[in-house]
C-alpha cells in the first residue's frame, strides 16, 4: 500500500475543503451544510479510527509487512481539522469579506443614491454582490444600509450593515459585531 494519501482521499479533502469554506464564510452560518457536514466528518473519522486499528492490529499479526508512514495516517484528520481551525479562526469569512468589500461598497452607494427600489425587498430576487447573495437590504433614516447574505429558517438571519455610526442605530433585538472601518456583521433577530 502506498505510503501517502490515495487519489479519492485528496479528493475527498478537497469536497471537505470547499463545504467548509462555503458553510463558514458568510456573515451567518449555512445550516444546511453544518448539518451535512458533521456527519460526514464525524464518519470519516469513524472510518479512519477503525482503518488505522486493522492495520496496527495485521501489523502485530505479521499478516501485513508493510508499514504506512505517518504522513499517510495524519494526513486525513488534518484534512478534516484543518478547514475546521480555519473556519474558527475566521479566516474563510474574513477572505470572502475582502474579495467582495469593493462590490459591497458599490452596491451600498448605489442603495444611498436611491439606484436600488426598495420597495419591493421582500420579493426581489437575490442579488449578486461581490461572492454574496444578497436576500434584503435595508436603508435606516440615519443612512445605515443592512443587507441580509444568510437566511436560515433555523436560526436567525445575517449579514452586513455599512453605518458611520459607532455601532449602528439597533432595531428590535438585532445586533452588530465591528469588522472594520464603517463595515458590520449584522444579526437579526426575531
């Protein structure tokens, strides 16, 4: 057997990658992909658990000569960690926030100079904007835009808010965490 990780384990690690980093880069987390995502790793784990004792059980046994090297038995529970530290740490939502400031910023002037109808929010379709999807956006009498990236009928709904306002002007339950300059985490609460 060979001593690093096969062709369909990368493969998988690369799925697991690209699910971790579209489940835990938006303002809100995609339910829907956490509770997919957890089974899977807590399955692969299974999996590489029971993997690993067979084969120091066939080694002991002398069954099986050939020893893994450690590269190849570390390399899947890195690849699960990984993206999972990554994810904690806030890098995944801090890369998508800087690759899409610029558009949310165009978009945001475009919302203050009265180029986006708000009326019709609750039934426009979603917008692109930089790598979010835009479900409502929100101008507050003080200027403050707030639009919505993440809605989840399980848990509240998020995105961001653009105020000069130190934090912005609250409404209802709804709360604000600083990312920088005049850009807001927003969570809204029911």
């Amino acid at each position: 057997m060979a001593n690093y990780p096969s062709n369909m384990q990368v493969g998988f690690g690369v799925a697991w990658f690209l699910c971790c980093v579209v489940a835990f880069s938006d303002a809100g987390f995609n339910m829907l992909l956490i509770l997919v995502a957890l089974p899977v790793a807590l399955i692969w784990g299974m999996v590489w658990l029971i993997r690993l004792i067979v084969s120091l059980k066939r080694q002991r046994s002398a069954t099986v000569e050939v020893k893994r090297s450690v590269v190849y038995w570390l390399a899947e529970p890195v690849i699960v960690l990984f993206p999972l530290v990554l994810a904690l740490t806030g890098v995944f939502s801090s890369a998508r926030f800087v690759l899409s400031e610029r558009a949310l910023s165009d978009y945001v002037e475009q919302v203050r100079a009265g180029k986006v109808d708000l009326a019709f929010e609750f039934n426009h379709p979603r917008r692109q904007v930089g790598l979010y999807s835009v479900t409502f956006t929100d101008l507050l009498p003080d200027g403050t835009v707030r639009m919505l990236t993440s809605s989840h009928g399980l848990l509240d709904r998020a995105g961001f808010a653009n105020s000069s306002h130190t934090p912005p002007s609250r409404q209802g339950e709804d709360s604000y965490e600083h990312i920088h300059q005049q850009w807001w985490y927003w969570y809204e609460s029911w």
